[in-house]
C-alpha cells in the first residue's frame, strides 16, 4: 500500500487550519477505495520566525520530515476539496483545476500551485523547491521550470476546490525580487543552477511538534 504525506506550509492561519485538518481527516477518510489504495498522513509545517513567508522552503521542510512516504501532497491550508483524488500518481501532477477563487478555473495557463502532487523520485530528482522566494508568489512557477528542465513530464487531473476567504497581502518589492529571480532562472537555466537552490541546500531548526488529529501532526519550524 502506498503511503501521502500531505504537506501544508503554515503561519498566522489559526482559523483557516480549524477547519481544514478535520474537513481533510474526515474526507480522506471515506474517499473511495479501489485497487490504488492508500494510507494518509497530514504535516503541518509552521514559520514560526520574523522572516517574510516562505512557502517553497517550508514544502522542502515537511518532504525531509516524511521521508518514509511514498508521494507527496503539497497543499494549501485556504483550500477544501469538493472532489478531488489523492490517489497514488506517477508524476508530478497539478490537481487544483478547478478553485472558487478563481472562478472554477486556472488563474493562468502554467499554474502549477494550490494543490500539488509530487513522486519522490521526480521531487528529489528537482531538487525540490527553491528556497530563496521570499513573500508571495513565483516558487510554483519555479518548480514547473525545474520539472521542463530536467525533462520530467507533468500532468493535471481534475480537483475541485473550496476557497477560504482571508485577506492577501502582497508585499510588492519582495513580489517584484521573486520575479526577478524566477525570470533570471528561466533565462539562465541548468541542471547546475537547480542544485544550487532546494533540498541539498535546505536548512532549518525543529523547536517543536505535536499532533493536532488522528492523521495530522504539526511542526514548528524556524528558517
């Protein structure tokens, strides 16, 4: 049987992670089982530093401490699936299609972010995410670079989401820099670059953990 970590990255959210851990508990719970079953598991990875988000880095994070896992869910903490199918994949594939906050559709036609499904041979074979994109914006558009960049094919399939409302505040010099950085990558683009920058150079501090369901655990983390 193969075994998900579903990884949700994590700050400053308290009402949003209420609703999601036990809505995730009780929907993997009766999704229904065929010849692909699977065992599921949800870490929760907290930024509990002064520094600008980092959500590329925190995915990095909760991938290193579920390492005995087979495939890997990355996953926003503002999205409930409506339907949605965690079941075992093959290859990176984007499963958050269909989303309320943008309309029951992609936002942009590369939009590789919200609800990410990865194998372990391709994520490490990446390098994972990068882990310089401070603040908002531009680490999932990185990631679908790196999988063009080292041939790795990538795939949707249809995921229906519910979106939490809250407030998106995007600190737009940090927003800029992010861009800066992903259009210099596409530019200069190279296996060597993309080992420069993800789980070989991941560094981070475990100050605690703590299980917040029957499936889910949380860790706090400082980057």
């Amino acid at each position: 049987m193969k075994k998900l970590s579903i990884v949700v990255p994590y700050r400053n959210r308290e009402q949003h992670l209420s609703q999601f851990v036990p809505f995730m508990e009780e929907y993997l719970k009766y999704l229904p089982k065929d010849e692909n079953e699977f065992e599921s598991q949800i870490l929760i990875v907290e930024q509990e530093d002064d520094k600008p988000f980092n959500r590329g880095k925190l995915l990095n994070v909760g991938f290193n401490e579920s390492k005995d896992c087979d495939y890997f869910c990355f996953h926003d903490v503002d999205m409930l699936p409506v339907n949605s199918d965690y079941s075992p994949i093959q290859a990176p594939t984007h499963i958050a299609t269909e989303a309320e906050q943008f309309g029951w559709k992609l936002p942009y036609e590369g939009y590789f972010g919200g609800v990410t499904m990865f194998d372990k041979e391709s994520f490490e074979k990446i390098n994972g995410y990068a882990n310089e994109y401070w603040g908002w914006g531009a680490e999932d558009d990185d990631i679908l670079t790196r999988c063009n960049i080292m041939g790795i094919g990538t795939f949707r399939k249809p995921g229906r989401y519910r979106s939490l409302s809250h407030e998106r505040l995007i600190e737009t010099p940090l927003y800029e820099k992010n861009l800066d950085k992903l259009n210099l990558f596409r530019m200069k683009s190279s296996p060597e670059r993309i080992l420069k920058d993800g789980l070989s150079t991941l560094v981070y501090e475990k100050t605690s953990e703590s299980k917040l369901g029957d499936i889910t655990k949380k860790i706090v983390v400082k980057l």
